[in-house]
C-alpha cells in the first residue's frame, strides 16, 4: 500500500469516538425505511455495542419500528412480548434471554443484548401500546420450536385446524427433534414431511387472508409465522446435505421474506432495523458470493425495497477475541483472534488509521459500473467473517470473503481491536453490563 493510498484512506475516515460522531451516519439514513447492521462475528462484544447505540438512536431520532434479528422466531417473539410489556411475559427481559437453550445460544443470551432488551423495555413503557418497538426474529431452524407453537395456538384458538398440525407433527415425530436425521431420510423418501407442512401451511395462509380483525393480532400474525418458519425450515433441512448454494438461499429468502411480513405488519409507515451477520447484510453481489449462485438479505432487500431508502453498515476489526466454538454444537470458549491476513481489508484499514476507529460513508452504490475509478473502496479486497465456529489456525486459508467494500455497503465502521462478548449462561454477573458505548472509545 502505497503513502497516498493510506492517505486517501485517513482522509475518508470520519472519528469513530463516541455518539455525536455517528451523525453522519444518521445523516445518511435520513428517511430511509431499511437499516441493516452487520457484524463480522457472532462472538464480539463491541459490534453488539455499536449496533446498540445506533439502535437506540434509530429508535429514538428516526422512529423505527422495531428491530428483526438473525435468530429463532419463538425465542424471540418471548422476548418481543416482555420488551413491549404484554400480559404475563417477564418485567426483565434478561429473565428470557437466560432461557434461550437453542445453540449457539450466547448469539442472543449474552450481557449486550440483555443490557439493550433493558433499555427497550424502559423505552416502550411510556409508550402506548400500538407505538411500542418490538423485537422479532428472521431466521429458519426452529423446525420443531415453530411446530409446537403452531399446535398449542390451534389447540385453544382453532381446534377445527388441529389436525394438519397433528398430521405435519406426526411425520416429524419420528427424527426425535434431530434435523440431521431428518435430513438424512430424505435420501430415500425425497419429499420427506412437505406434503404435511404445505397443507398446514396453505391452511394458515387462507385464515389470515380471510382475517377481519383490524388490529392484526400479534398472535395470529405470530401462528402464520410460525408456520412459514415450518415451511421453510422443512425446505431448508431437506436440501442441507446437498453442496451448493440452495440450502443457503432458502434461509436468506425466508428472512427477506419474513422482514416484509413484518413490515406489512406494521403498516405503510413501518421502518426496520436489521441485526446479522456481515454475510447476510452485505450485499452478496459486490462479494464472490455471487460466484457460485449465492443470494442474501442484503441484496434481496436492496433489490425489493430501493426505492423506499435502504443503508447497509458492515462492520470489521483487525484483531483481539472472541467467543466461538472449535465444532457444532461446542463448548463456546474466547479465542484469540490474530492480526488480519496481510493485504485483507482490515490489515489495510489497520495500517492507514495506524490502530484508530473510523467510520466510512460511501457515495450511493451503483453496481455494473467498471471498477477503475482509482477509490480503494472500490477495490477487491478479502474482508474476514468469522462465524459461531472459528478455528484461528486456518485463518491464512480462510475466513476472508473477496469483497469490494463501497458496493457490498454503503457505510462501514472499523473498530481496530476488539473482545468476546459474555454469555448470560456462563458469567450472570450484574457488572458485565454497565456500558454506554464500546470499550476504549
């Protein structure tokens, strides 16, 4: 990287050093109705806080509606119901986070993501009931989760549609709630158990067609919801064991899907905040994703809902810790996270700001133009993704997905050094809460 390289880099950077200066940021949301944050990994503590901040202020300055994040319908929708204070659910929403058993289950159990549900709670109380922001889940694997929802609602709302929840239940009963061995069934009896969901899911589908209620109960809406998640969970496993792109775009879709479902829910004036993964935020076409068939929420979102103002923030750090597991299904444990791959996004980020956060706000992406406009964000570069699972001694030969970063986002915040979250599970502690903004800023 050559000294004017560093310095177009320097000077783009805008400081990264407490609220007031994410202004610009909020200046380019503006009206925009889509507001997606990303995370390099599951596992860090200052991306949850960063994403928090700008939640709030979302929330707070730009009336968002709620937020939708890549996790379980069911265990989030407990938490929606105690953070807008519905009947019977938990005054603290740590009180629910703390029974999300589901791995990995410190993605959402952990102590930035009780400290923010907190916050929300204290928020929507003074708030009345029709404007309070929820808190919902996008994502596709609570088969079975989803599935006994969908049966106790039938059962003491609609005892008339019982039987084709009981007819899907039956099919699935037999896997003892494992998606691998459903999985593997469908080897030898390929449809598996979609006869069952797509007759339950044509039947919930009419009902809320059919609908008079003009409030669009969370509990209907939730039911339906559910069901979908059935659906598309039954596809999702169905095709898993199967190399290529299909069983990961299943789940994107399903979670575009359900973010328009939930807009619709929530009226013409809806506007949503979306927390994932970078992989799922970033728009897929500006990465080599798009090499081998691969969709995902950011690019959906962009392509349906352009036009009504949508900003994509991925998010990156050069080294530090992080809470991931060596395997599915693991014990998660901090892990070391070593300094960026040389020539990788971050490692030319680190070198340019010389260790300092800044914040990066590109000019409005226009893909298919050529890329020989002399900007470094215009560039490919590799940009590291860690997941739940991270294995630090194949970080030379993986972990880094070729990315030209003024399309893939339209903004990006560089944290430089960061840590591991805590797990409710593992430290409960009231301490491991208090904070205003990510540490070291």
């Amino acid at each position: 990287m050559s000294q004017s390289e560093q310095d177009r880099i320097r000077s783009a950077a805008l400081p990264l050093t407490d609220q007031a200066s994410l202004d610009p940021l909020l200046d380019r949301v503006g009206d925009a109705r889509y507001v997606l944050l990303g995370e390099a990994s599951h596992g860090t503590a200052e991306y949850y806080r960063l994403r928090d901040v700008l939640t709030r202020r979302l929330i707070e300055e730009k009336g968002f509606s709620f937020v939708a994040v890549e996790g379980d319908w069911p265990d989030c929708q407990a938490l929606h119901c105690s953070v807008v204070g519905a009947p019977g659910a938990p005054a603290d929403p740590r009180e629910v986070l703390a029974g999300f058993r589901r791995w990995p289950t410190w993605m959402w159990a952990n102590t930035d993501v009780a400290a923010f549900a907190r916050w929300l709670r204290r928020h929507n109380d003074g708030r009345p009931p029709d404007r309070r922001v929820g808190f919902f889940g996008l994502d596709v694997y609570s088969l079975w989760e989803s599935l006994h929802a969908v049966l106790d609602h039938l059962r003491a709302h609609d005892v008339d549609q019982v039987a084709h929840a009981l007819a899907a239940y039956r099919c699935f009963e037999p896997y003892a709630e494992d998606p691998q061995a459903y999985a593997l069934s469908t080897r030898y009896v390929p449809e598996g158990c979609e006869p069952q969901v797509v007759r339950l899911l044509a039947e919930l589908r009419q009902r809320a067609a059919e609908a008079t209620s003009p409030d669009g109960s969370l509990a209907e809406f939730a039911t339906r919801q559910n069901a979908e998640v059935l659906a598309g969970a039954e596809r999702y496993y169905r095709v898993m064991l199967e190399s290529g792109a299909e069983s990961w775009n299943i789940r994107d879709r399903h979670m575009a899907d359900t973010l328009d479902r939930l807009m619709e829910h929530h009226g013409p004036d809806a506007k949503a905040v979306v927390w994932a993964h970078n992989t799922h935020v970033g728009d897929a076409r500006a990465t080599d994703m798009a090499d081998v068939g691969e969709i995902n929420i950011g690019q959906l979102v962009r392509e349906r809902h352009m036009g009504q103002g949508v900003v994509l923030v991925g998010f990156g750090s050069h080294s530090g810790t992080v809470l991931a597991a060596d395997a599915w299904g693991a014990v998660p444990r901090v892990m070391s996270v070593p300094p960026a791959r040389t020539d990788s996004l971050e490692d030319l980020l680190h070198r340019a700001l010389r260790g300092e956060r800044g914040l990066f706000v590109f000019p409005h992406v226009q893909f298919q133009r050529p890329l020989t406009e002399g900007e470094w964000y215009h560039d490919e570069r590799g940009h590291r993704a860690i997941g739940v699972v991270y294995r630090s001694r194949y970080e030379r030969v993986g972990n880094y997905v070729p990315t030209v970063l003024g399309e893939r986002y339209d903004a990006f915040c560089y944290l430089d050094r960061t840590s591991a979250l805590t797990p409710l599970h593992a430290l409960p502690a009231e301490s491991q809460e208090k904070r205003t903004w990510p540490a070291g800023l």
